[in-house]
C-alpha cells in the first residue's frame, strides 16, 4: 500500500511503460435510465420559466427599463 500520491503515480506509469498497457480514454458517465434524462430536461424549463419570470418582474439588473419587451416566443414560454 503506498500512501504517498506521487510515488503511486509514478508506480502507476513505470509499470505500464513496462508491461506495454494500454488504457482506454475516459468518457463522460451517463445514465442510461431514460426517466433521469425526462426530468433533466423538465428541470431546465422550469429554470428557464423562472429566470423569464423574474426578468419580467424585476427588469434587466443594471438597467432600468420602463417595460422589457418580451417577444410572443417566451410569452407561450411564460404560460
């Protein structure tokens, strides 16, 4: 068992140049559950729902606006 980092790293790569092994890149986890990707999904819309919501509501920070105008797309958005 090795404690120190850099010494296991340096067994890890000494023992692969030496044996000639190959790793496989690394690729990104996802799930194959296909309720996980319905409910990302929703998620996003609803932070989208709510940051349309309070940009209506408060303005753009920084500006001040008499009204933002809002185009027919993020109204049936807003609904």
């Amino acid at each position: 068992k090795v404690l120190d980092v850099e010494t296991a790293l340096n067994l890890f790569k000494y023992s692969t140049d030496i044996t000639g092994a190959e790793w496989p890149d690394l690729k990104a986890i996802t799930s194959p559950c296909p309720t996980l990707n319905v409910i990302s999904a929703v998620t996003k819309g609803m932070v989208q729902r709510e940051e349309l919501k309070r940009m209506r509501e408060l303005g753009r920070p920084g500006i001040v606006l008499e009204r933002p105008k809002i185009s027919k797309r993020k109204k049936a958005v807003m609904v």
